[in-house]
C-alpha cells in the first residue's frame, strides 16, 4: 500500500482549484458548505416558486399533477436535507474552531469527507431528475407509496440519496462531538462555552443518535423495493405504520437538528447587538439540552391520526406540551437579554428579531397541535404547512440569515451593507408572511395539503394568490441578498478583527482568519472571553494575547503544523457514490452490472481508505 | 493535535481538553450512534416476531447447537482480542499479530458457519422474500454479519501494516490495536443480544385450525 | 466532569482475568442453552435468558472493553446510547403492543 501514497504525491498548495478539491481547512469547507447549501436553496426556491404558480389560481395548469407530486417532493426534501442542514454545517466549521479557540476541528480529513459525502449525496438525489424522475411520495415517503407497485424509480435515488447524507452527516456530527468535547481552549470549561458551541454539541447528539433510526428505516424500503421482502407490504403481513414510527423517530429529534443550530446564532447575535451578556445563560443552555431530550420522547404526536389509541396520544400530547416550557424559557431569555441594553440595530439582528418574531407564531401554532382534537382538525391542511414554514422559515432561514450577516465580515474580510441588508430583511419578513400568513387562514377554511389544483367554488383563489404574491416577494428579497452578497464581496467596507465589538474569540483575531486561527493559542477566563480581554486592555495597553496580525509565533518551540491538504477524502467519497450508484442500476438494470458498478465503487472507497490511513496527517518534514 | 484516524502516524503527545485520545472518542461515540442502529434492527425483529403467516417458522429452521458454537466462537475471538491488545500493551508485536490473527481467523469461522446456516435456511424455503420471519432474521443477522466482515478486514489490515510500519505495534501505539478491539467487542455483545432474542427466544409455533 | 485529567484508578487485567472471565461467558452460554432445552423451566424463559445475556453483555464491556476502569465520559456515552436504543425498543414494542404476544 506504500506505493499507492508514493504514486500520488501529497498535494500542498492551498491556491487554486486543487487547493479547494484537497483542502481540510475548516473555514474553506465551512464556504463550500455554505456555497452548496446556498445554490440547492435556489434550487428548492424555485420549485416553491413553481407550486406557488400552479396554485395561484383555480384550476391551475403550470404543473401536471404528477409534476406538481415530484416538485413538491424535491422541494421539501432539498430544504431540509440541502439547505437547512448543510447550512447549519456551515456554520459549525466556520465558527466553531474560532470559537473555541482551536486551529481546526479534531478529524480535519473527517470533515473534507464529510462535505464531499454531502455533494455526492445531494447529487445523486438530483440525478432522478435525468433517469426516470424525481421522487413523487413527499419528504417523509410515507409507506405504501413508496412501495413499488406505486411508484418509480424515483424513490430508489431518494431512498440512496438520503442514505448517503446520512453518512455525511453523521460523520460530521461525530467530528463536532469530539472537537467540542476535546479541542477547547484552556479555561474553556463547559459553562464558558459560546452558547452556539453548546447548541452545536447539543445537534451532533441528536444527529448520532436519531440518524441510525432513519438508516434502517430507509434500508428495509430498499430491501422492499429491492428484494421483495414485506417490511412495510401490508400484502405479506407488514405494517405500513412501522415507516411512519420509524421515519417520525428520526423526523421529530430532526426538527430540533434543524432549529437548535438557528437558536444558537440568535443567541449569538442579540448579546452582541444589545452590549449585554446573555440573559440567564445557565437556564439557555440547560433548556437546550431539554429540548434535545424532550425531542426524542414527542415522535408519536406527528401520528394522531393513525389511530393508535387513547392513551397513546394522551402521552404522547403531554410531552409535547411540556417541549413548550423549555422552548418558552428561551424566547423569555432572548427578550430579556435585550431588554436594557444598548441595543444597535444592525442588519444581524433585525434577521435575529425577525426569527423570535416568527418562530413565536409558528411555536404557538405548534402548541395547538399538541392538542390531539385541534390536531385532528388541522391534519393534512394547509394549517400545517403554515406551522412549519413559520418554525422553519421564520424560524430556521431568519437565524441563518442572521448568522450570514454576522459572521460574512469574519470570513471575507468585508462587511455586508447594512443597508441593503435591511432592504433584504423587509421585503424577507413581508414576503415570507405574505406567503404563510393566509395559509392559516385556508388550512382552517379546510383546505387540504398536496393537493395539486383546486375548483373555484371552493373560495380559496383570493388567499392563494395572495401566497404566489408573496413567494415572488422572497424571491425578490434573494435577489437583493445575491446583489448585496456579490457587492460586498468586492467593494464591502473593511471589516478589520472585529466590526460588531463582539464577545466571542473568532473577533479577536484578523478576517479572514489565517490558516492556523490562534498564532497563539488563548487562554479563557471567562463566558465572554473577548469582551473581558477588550476591558483589560482599554485600562492600560496589554500586548496581543489572544489574537496576532503577524506571522505565526514559535509555538513551543516548534512552528505551527497545519494538517496538509490531502486527495484522500474526496476519493471515498466517490467510492460511497458509485457504490450507491451501484444499488441504483441494479433496481433499474440488473443484478450483474449493479454488483459491477457497487464492487467497483467499493474497491475505490477500500483504496481511498488506505491511502487515508497511512497518510500522515501532516506532510511535516520529521512527520512522514 | 491533528491525527486523523492515520493508523501508520505516529501522534504527537496530544492535548486535548479531557487528556482523553480523539479517536478513542470517536470510537465510543460511534458505538453509542451503533447502538441505535442495531436497537431499531433488533425492533424490527420482535415487532414482525412471531407475525409470519406462511412457514418456515423459527422453530423449524433453527439449529441451536451450531448457534451455540457460533456464539461460542465470538466470545473466543473477545478473548483472543483482548490478549492482543495486553501483549501489545507489553511490548510484544509478535504476539500481538498472532492473537489478532486468532481472532480475525475466529471472526471468518463465524462467518462461514452464517453463511452455511444462510444456505441451509434458503434449501428449506426460508428467504427474505418469503415471509416477515425470513426478512427480519436475515437483515439483522446480516448487518451483524457486514460488521464482522468489516472487523476481519479490519484486524487483518493492522496486522499487515504492522509488518510493514513496526512501529504502528509498539506499545506507545496501542491505541492502534485498542480501537480495533472496541469494536470487535461490540460486535461481539451484539451477537450475545442476537443470539438470545432471536434463537432462544422462540416465538410459540402458530396454532393451526 | 470532563475537565479532570485521564485516570486509570486500578490498572487492566491482566491475561489470567481475562481468561477467567471467558471462562464464565462460556459458562454462562452453556447455562443458557440448557435452560432452553429444560422444558421445565418454559414459563420463566424470557426473564433467565435476558437476566443472563445481560451479564455476559455487562463482563465485555465492563472488562474487555475497559469501561470499568476508563473515563467516565466514555461510559456516559455508551451508556446514553445504549438506554436510549433499549428505551426505542421498549417503546416500538409498547406500541405495536408485541409484548401481549
């Protein structure tokens, strides 16, 4: 095996297109990830744009409705597992090392795998588009329309696709654990972390834990479409519920790994912007960790309708009421932690305030479903849809944005205008209600989801347009974020270290960062490591300590070793694509040319593994 | 600082926040993250238990002696396992190799004799296909299986590099040998829960009428 | 918690423990498999088998996996993941009601 690393020399550079294709650097994986996760939101905007077309009016002829089954299933599926998730994982890789005062996360080879295992995954998913279709059974597939008497190929990308993130993410999250757990600065204890560190831990938890659900859940329906067997075929004695249970197991713990991240960047962002510490931080955090618990124990409560009994839902309608109170604990802290302070108002925060605002409605909407009479009202209308664009629109899409406004000086160097920010904000806000808001209106009027078209007599043309309005509006809104994200990339103003006076480490060094973070590594003393230091220095002139424009210090005695870019992540990773590729022309083709395609694939992954293996993680002249 | 799961590196001394190894604690969180997995497959089996309307039933396919040798054969290579990690922990890479190679050639013994149970339950008409019984035994068996699989290539693969890098044996690279163990007896407890639940714990044959 | 330095409070095993407590895991297989071919002892199957599988499970981890002598983070880890699949199945099993059966 020694030859293969002979043959392919290590690559070095950190500039050009190589340099971003073998790079382990957290902040370029963080871009990639944010630059991905950005394009497949345009991607899942336009199909929302699409639906919003076909429903504009009565009987409406834009879509065909197995067109509008598989747009309206692109849609969901790419918001959650391309956008939301990836943007999240943006996030961690930028801000989390910086934060926690570390040069890179624990396994940077890990992660290069984890961001190319996500665009494998992401384009396997979208291949459906080219052979035979995309997948027409809704993001949460339910048994048995994914079954293969009712459905086509389509469902065999979703199902692969989905595994395949899968494994990225998990690999992510274990990577995030042990960063967190292990690679803090000195001083940094538990309770001194940044609350979007513990937000983070707190997602990663989930993800390792509920992800494996999923992972079977989704094989036993390959094996069904695959082999023939009667997982969930009531025809062979199976349960089409096992799905729902298996797929709402993961789905619920799924619903806080898409908001908790989007809690911790508001956490971040209103401190900042009011000149005061957070609110109560002890009870932010233990409210997270009850919310990542409570998170497993409510899965059932997506299920009143299926009728599994009275006392089931009682308990299942308790312990969602109860994620309220920790929930409720929160948005009591954020508002508490402006009140009083100094607050500037900047474009960050008007996205941070803007996610209180909305994910308030969409919580209290979410309330209402606890309730399992209310629920059986609103199942399957547009109420619904209304609920979780509130807590995952308003809710998850505002706090990112407010991170995109907060941390873009960190990573480019250059501010975004404010200006045109807030001009992005109010046309977000109105949009976005002007396309949810009514929906309220016509879940309640009776108006069922996933329905492609609709008659006139029904009285709900007035408010569907009003929704189709409302979509362009965000359209519009993501045309004045590209203009303002584009400009500012080359004529921003300067950021300098540190533009918003903020608290955590990340500000106390240049932006962008250079490619080991800390020249040296700081010491923390406090929650607010940063302000605490600006404070000592305003009384008399303290040296750099934590931060340093210069050139690396002698650390110890030796120079700072960076882990070397290397070729090796990516190569699994498309092992693990062509492997799955595999499973997919055996479900299309045959049996012998899938067998080729995944032992080729595996064999590509088994060489990536080995040449990863005994790669040294640093090509340091005595490391090799 | 940075050691990237390199079984051929040899680490600088780490520090890290709890003096624990970053890998070591990968290792354990993946563990916990597999624990889910095999608990959701072993769910599977006792919701689907006992739910087949068409034969084969378990207690008609079932050969508990040969099971019992299988499981016997997994606590061996436990043991085997764990003698090579002490033997490497003292210094001593021949034994170490020779023990890993104990286990690895165990873990094969178990496969085959899955592999014959496989085939004996596929002549006496048990597939995947045919009824709940045969798609839940044969998924959970055999994801336990792939991970066997994959602890053999495993062990075999340290014990190759080990001849190539010494040094990735020595006592101060224990950690390489450990890892492997960790799983390797996960995949063992695994089988201790598989070989309960499933094989002894029948369910009552169907009541014909 | 996770602050403390690695402690290795009582040094591994050695080779003779480790083989006593193969010992017993064999010992205790054999018990099993004799207890299921006892007819006698039918009605109380489910709770002997899972009692002893349960230990066997408990010596490998606690002894060949180290967990008893290791960090307790690593403990806390496993040990999470493992109630948290064992509360999965016991609660799949409620709902689907697979214990009446």
């Amino acid at each position: 095996m020694a030859m293969i690393t002979d043959v392919l020399r290590r690559p070095t550079g950190y500039s050009g297109v190589w340099g971003w294709v073998t790079t382990v650097d957290h902040k370029r994986i963080g871009v990639l990830y944010g630059v991905t996760a950005f394009i497949f939101f345009l991607v899942g905007g336009i199909e929302a744009l699409l639906l919003r077309l076909q429903l504009a009016g009565p009987d409406g002829t834009v879509l065909t409705a197995a067109a509008y089954n598989q747009i309206m299933t692109m849609h969901g599926t790419t918001m959650i597992f391309l956008v939301v998730m990836p943007l999240s994982a943006a996030f961690f890789n930028v801000v989390i090392p910086l934060m926690i005062g570390a040069r890179d996360v624990a396994f940077p080879r890990l992660n290069a795998f984890s961001y190319w295992v996500f665009l494998t995954g992401a384009l396997l998913l979208h291949m459906s588009f080219l052979v035979g279709g995309p997948p027409d059974a809704g993001w949460f597939g339910y048994a048995n329309l994914t079954e293969k008497p009712f459905s086509e190929s389509g469902i065999d990308f979703w199902v692969l696709g989905l595994q395949v993130l899968g494994i990225s993410s998990m690999a992510a999250a274990f990577n995030f654990l042990v960063t967190i757990i292990n690679m803090r600065a000195p001083g940094m204890s538990l309770m001194r972390m940044p609350l979007f560190v513990w937000m983070t831990m707190i997602t990663s938890f989930l993800l390792v834990t509920a992800f494996p659900v999923l992972t079977v859940g989704m094989m036993l329906l390959l094996f069904d479409r695959l082999f023939g067997t009667h997982f969930y075929a009531p025809a062979g004695g199976g349960d089409p519920v096992l799905w729902q249970q298996y797929f709402w197991l993961f789905g619920h713990p799924e619903v806080y790994i898409l908001i908790l991240p989007a809690m911790g960047i508001v956490s971040e962002v209103l401190p900042t912007f009011s000149r005061k510490p957070l609110f109560g931080y002890r009870v932010v955090v233990y409210s997270g960790i009850v919310i990542g618990f409570l998170g497993w124990m409510v899965w059932s409560h997506h299920m009143f309708t299926v009728g599994l009994g009275a006392v089931v839902n009682a308990v299942f309608a308790s312990t969602t009421f109860l994620i309220a109170v920790p929930t409720g604990v929160k948005i009591f802290n954020w508002i508490a932690t402006l009140w009083g302070g100094a607050i500037q108002l900047k474009a960050p925060l008007y996205f941070a305030l803007g996610f209180i605002a909305m994910f308030i409605i969409g919580g209290l909407s979410g309330v209402m479903h606890a309730s399992v009479p209310v629920d059986t009202q609103h199942q399957d209308t547009y109420f619904v849809v209304a609920h979780f664009h509130y807590v995952l629109f308003g809710g998850s899409i505002f706090g990112l944005f407010a991170g995109i406004y907060y941390w873009f000086p960190k990573v480019t160097g250059r501010l975004l205008h404010d200006g045109i920010g807030k001009l992005h904000f109010w046309l977000m806000l109105l949009g976005f209600n002007l396309t949810f808001g009514p929906m309220h209106f016509l879940g309640v009027a009776g108006m069922p989801r996933r329905i492609y078209t609709y008659p006139e007599e029904m009285g709900w043309a007035f408010w569907n347009l009003v929704e189709t309005f409302g979509a362009f509006m965000i359209a519009a809104s993501m045309l004045v974020f590209l203009f303002n994200f584009f400009r500012s990339l080359r004529q921003g103003e300067e950021a300098g270290n540190d533009p918003w006076d903020a608290r955590t480490l990340e500000w106390s060094i240049p932006s962008p960062p250079p490619i080991y973070n800390f020249a040296t590594i700081p010491t923390v003393h406090s929650r607010d490591p940063w302000w605490e230091e600006k404070e000592k220095r305003r009384g008399a002139p303290v040296p750099v300590a934590g931060g340093s424009n210069g050139e690396p210090h002698q650390d110890e005695g030796h120079g700072i070793h960076m882990p070397s870019p290397s070729y090796w992540p990516i190569v699994v990773a498309l092992g693990l694509g062509v492997m799955a590729g595999g499973l997919l022309v055996f479900a299309s083709v045959n049996l012998i040319s899938g067998l080729i395609v995944t032992l080729g694939g595996g064999l590509v992954a088994i060489i990536g593994i080995f040449g990863w293996s005994l790669e040294p993680a640093s090509a340091g002249p005595e490391h090799g | 600082m940075q050691q990237a799961g390199a079984l051929g590196h040899t680490p600088e001394v780490e520090h890290t926040t709890t003096g624990l190894n970053h890998r070591k604690l990968l290792m354990w969180v993946f563990l916990a993250s597999d624990c889910l997995f095999f608990g959701t497959l072993i769910a599977t089996y006792l919701l689907y238990r006992g739910k087949s309307t068409v034969g084969p039933y378990p207690h008609e396919v079932f050969d508990i002696p040969l099971t019992s040798y299988s499981a016997f054969l997994l606590l061996m290579s436990s043991l085997t396992m764990v003698l090579a990690l002490a033997a490497v922990q003292r210094g001593n890479a021949k034994w170490g190799r020779i023990w890993l190679l104990a286990t690895a050639l165990l873990g094969c013994h178990f496969l085959v004799n899955q592999g014959w149970e496989f085939s004996h339950f596929v002549t006496e008409g048990l597939t995947p296909r045919v009824n709940l019984f045969g798609a839940t035994f044969f998924t959970l068996t055999g994801f336990h299986g792939a991970h066997v699989t994959l602890g053999v290539f495993w062990l075999t693969a340290v014990v190759v590099i080990s001849l190539l890098r010494p040094a990735t044996m020595s006592a101060k690279n224990s950690l390489n040998v450990e890892l492997v163990g960790l799983y390797w007896h996960f995949v063992d407890i695994v089988w201790i829960i598989i070989f309960t639940v499933v094989y002894l714990l029948q369910p009552a044959p169907p009541l014909h009428g | 918690m996770s602050e403390r330095p690695q402690t290795h409070g009582q040094p591994h095993p050695g080779p003779k423990q480790y083989i006593a407590i193969a010992s017993v895991l064999t010992a205790i297989t054999i018990v099993e498999v004799a207890v299921y071919y006892i007819e006698a002892l039918k009605p109380a199957l489910v709770p002997i088998l899972l009692l002893l599988s349960s230990v066997k499970f408990a010596l490998v981890v606690m002894f060949y996996m180290h967990l008893k002598f290791d960090h307790g983070l690593f403990s806390a880890l496993f040990v999470g993941g493992l109630v948290l699949a064992i509360s999965v199945v016991v609660a799949l099993m409620a709902l689907f009601q697979a214990f009446l059966r």
